[in-house]
C-alpha cells in the first residue's frame, strides 16, 4: 500500500481552475436521461421495485466514470445543451473541467429512496447494488471510475467492495468505511425535529429545523466567524446573524426534498458499515481536516486499512465537509490526476488487447 498525504491552505477566494467553457462553435456534449423500473431486495427491508432514474452525460464508447453526491445529491451532476438547468456538481462538470464529458461518459442516479415512494431502511450496500443493476441494464460492463463525495463515497466503498471486477478506481471524497458514532448523534437529533414536526403537522418545518443543523455540521465555526457578526435585539427578542441564512437553506431544502427521503437516506448514512480489507481496487481518498461528520483520523484509518494501492489527500478548508463543493481548485486538480491515471490504465489495457 501507498500512502501519501498533502495538507493543503485554506483558500482565501474559490477558485476556478479546470472550469473553461466549452469552446465556441464546439458540438454539443451527447446526454441521455431515462428511468428504469429495479427490483431490488434491500438488506434491512425486503424486496422492492424501484423507479430509478439516471442521467449520462458525454459518448457512448468512452470510458465511463460514475459520479455521486451527498444524500441531497441527484442525477444532474453538470448542465448540458440538453439539460440546461444547474448541476449540484457544475463546477466540476464540464467541457474543459475535471469530468469532463468530452473525455468521459458521466453517469449520475438519483439516490433510491430519493423520491419519498418507497418509505423502508436503506442501507449504503443497496444503493451500491442498486447501481450496479442500473449498468446491467445499460450494457456497461464496467467503470473506469468512481468518483463519490460525502454519502456517495461511502456508497462508493461499497461498489469497491461488492462489485470490485467492474471498477477500476475509486476516488472517495470526505466519506469513510463508517458513520462515526458523534456524527449518527448529530443526525439522530436532525430526524428527531423532523418527528416532532410532524406530531405538530407541521412537517416542513421541522425539515426546515433538520437542515439547519445539517448545515452547521457540514461548514465550520471558522466559516461563521468570517461571515456573520454579532446577534441583535429585534421586536423586544435577540435575533443572531446567521439566522437568515440558515433559514434561506432550510426553506430551499423544503421545497425539494420529501421528509420521508430526508429520514430514510439520513438513516442510510448511519448505517454505513464496510471492512476497508475486501476492498482492492486502488482507492485515492481524499480528506478535510476541519471535516466534523468524517474525522480525519477515520480517513486515514480507512486509507490504511485497504486490501489495495491506496493515496490520502488530506485539504484544510474553512467550508468543512462541504469542501467538495466549494474548494473548487484542489478538488478539480485531485480528480484531474485520478481520470489521469484511469486514462493512461485504459489505454494500456486498449493496446495489449490489441496485440
């Protein structure tokens, strides 16, 4: 095993290194979205059938490289001729950028249980079994990566370790083989406000309520200190600063997220449980040391404990948990040098067929 770690300085501004638009006058990037009706035995829950969507960015014929987010992610990772409305991941999704849909064919799911219809325990090795069933029924034999941040690396250990013979790397992003037991607190008591919404019947609020707590795990008390200033007496009460932004997250959560998916998939996190040994493709995992959910010592646990090649990365970054989306110059050059390898892999493996 390999291990290697970078600490890296916070950055002052968010870069935008790797994110050049697609050049003018250049064809349009091929994208496909469908949906696929899974049946699937979860592991806690029984048999089900799903409706699971998916959406492919770039060619057919190119390596594929499947790319997943938190538990709030979903199928759009990047913007596209065809799909123009935002991507949770457009700052890495892109012609010119670090997945790049020219280079390789992006495939993104929405998380099951996303859509609230299927109210059931859900556990991360069913979302990994889940989308291998989705590359059956696409005809894709195998991936040439796995890009996975936050729940979509824990699921992306998983895919490692249950269906290893069809990945070639992993590249698992502030996500660990565990839910640490301080973080499943937190989570715990963010369902707990949803509950307590809804014996009041007033669900929305109490997922508004869950997802400013998310929020507060997921930046750094550092981040508020630059941000927010002191509290303030309002209408005879006190009012502090950070109130209207958290309220701002809590309201656009409401408005797309069903308390029933928030309560299953958060579960699903908590119930994250894979031994890193039976896992043998090689695996870059990347690490924040500000990170409250996925402590950085869990990473290096992770790293080391690997049955195969393995690299830590480890970033400083103000944002916490969240630097995957906001540390937009490191994580671009972290992926760029992973698909780099992937790439110079699958040519070799082109060329010795070829013989």
């Amino acid at each position: 095993m390999s291990l290697a770690t970078r600490i890296a300085p916070p950055l002052s501004a968010p870069a935008h290194a790797g994110a050049a638009p697609a050049p003018a006058g250049a064809d349009p990037v091929a994208a496909e979205r469908g949906e696929l009706a899974l049946p699937l035995t979860l592991r806690h829950s029984g048999a089900h059938v799903f409706g699971l969507r998916y959406e492919l960015l770039g060619e057919a014929g190119l390596p594929v490289v499947f790319v997943a987010g938190g538990i709030s992610a979903h199928r759009h990772a990047g913007s596209s001729e065809a799909f123009a409305e935002p991507g949770w991941w457009d700052v890495q999704v892109g012609p010119g950028r670090a997945l790049d849909p020219t280079r390789h064919r992006l495939l993104a799911i929405d998380w099951i249980g996303a859509d609230g219809r299927v109210d059931a325990v859900i556990d991360p090795a069913d979302q990994a079994d889940a989308i291998a069933a989705v590359l059956d029924a696409l005809r894709i034999e195998s991936l040439a990566a796995f890009v996975g941040c936050s729940y979509g690396a824990m699921v992306g250990l998983q895919f490692a370790s249950r269906h290893g013979a069809r990945l070639q790397r992993l590249v698992a992003i502030s996500g660990a083989h565990r839910a640490h037991p301080y973080s499943s607190a937190w989570r715990a008591l963010q369902r707990r406000a949803v509950a307590l919404g809804a014996l009041q019947c007033d669900e929305s609020h109490g997922l508004a309520l869950a997802r400013q707590l998310a929020i507060l795990s997921y930046r750094t008390p550092e981040e508020f200190d630059e941000r927010f200033g002191a509290a303030q007496v309002v209408d005879g009460g006190v009012r502090v600063a950070a109130e209207g932004y958290l309220d701002h997250c809590g309201a656009q959560y409401v408005a797309r997220t069903s308390p029933v998916a928030f309560q299953r998939l958060s579960e699903s996190i908590d119930l994250q449980c894979v031994d890193p040994a039976t896992i043998h493709v090689p695996v870059l995992v990347v690490a924040v040391e500000e990170d409250r959910l996925v402590p950085l010592a869990d990473s290096i646990e992770l790293a080391q404990r690997l049955g195969g090649e393995s690299r830590i990365e480890t970033l400083s970054s103000r944002y916490g948990h969240d630097a995957f989306l906001k540390e937009e110059a490191d994580i671009a050059a972290l992926l760029s040098g992973a698909l780099r390898d992937v790439a110079a892999t699958t040519s070799s493996i082109a060329i010795e067929a070829a013989a």
